[in-house]
C-alpha cells in the first residue's frame, strides 16, 4: 500500500515473473507499474527498477504460453507511476495476467518491483 524504499517485490537477478488473478474476467486495456522515484532512493538511482517487460493474458495458471499482450520499457528517467497501453490486437478476456520483466536497468544482484496493476473493462 505504500512505496517507501526496500517496501517491494524483489526477485534474485534481473529475469522474473508475476502471475497475477483477478477478480473477474476483463478485456485488459492498459497495464500500469510503479517503482520508487530517484529522489526517493537512498543511492539516488533506481537501477533496481524493471526496464523490458512484456504482459500476457492466460486462460489458466498452468498454461506455458499465455497471448501476448504487448511488450514494453519502464523508462527509469520517467515518473515513478507509468501506464503502458495493451499493444496486441486481441478480442479475448482473461482472468489471469502474467507480468514478464526480462532486464531492470543494471542491478546486478535483484530487481525490485513495486506496484503492476492491470486496467479493463469486465467481461
């Protein structure tokens, strides 16, 4: 609930992900993630922050390859909330969403995320 330094997910490396269920089925719109601004870090740099990440919707938790919903880049010189809209055409709905972060922006022990939060419009 809050973003304060260290108050996050992290993960061992810079290659992770995040299956996330929803409530209900959505018609997914945008996704948005969130990571502490610079002046807020105790180093004064976020290079823990996730950088490419793609997002994928998923018919169940056990499905090995969900439909791709769009790849993109957290920009670290950005504001610290940032929404990425859906880019893949797509007339599914999905319950489930997986988050893929496959760099952050040089961490070499862990990536932190803080907040992913998924925007639609029910099924």
């Amino acid at each position: 609930p809050d973003i304060y330094p260290g108050n996050c997910w992290a993960f061992k490396g810079s290659l992770g992900y995040l299956v996330v269920r929803l409530s209900m089925k959505i018609y997914p719109t945008s996704f948005a993630v969130e990571h502490i601004p610079k002046t807020l870090s105790p180093t004064g740099n976020i290079s823990s922050a996730p950088r490419n990440f793609s997002v994928y919707g998923l018919d169940d938790e056990y499905q090995k390859e969900g439909k791709l919903l769009g790849q993109y880049v957290y920009d670290q010189g950005g504001e610290a909330l940032q929404i990425f809209p859906v880019t893949e055409n797509t007339e599914s709905a999905f319950q489930i969403v997986e988050l893929r972060i496959s760099s952050n922006w040089g961490h070499a022990e862990y990536t932190c995320l803080y907040r992913f939060r998924v925007h639609g419009k029910p099924a």
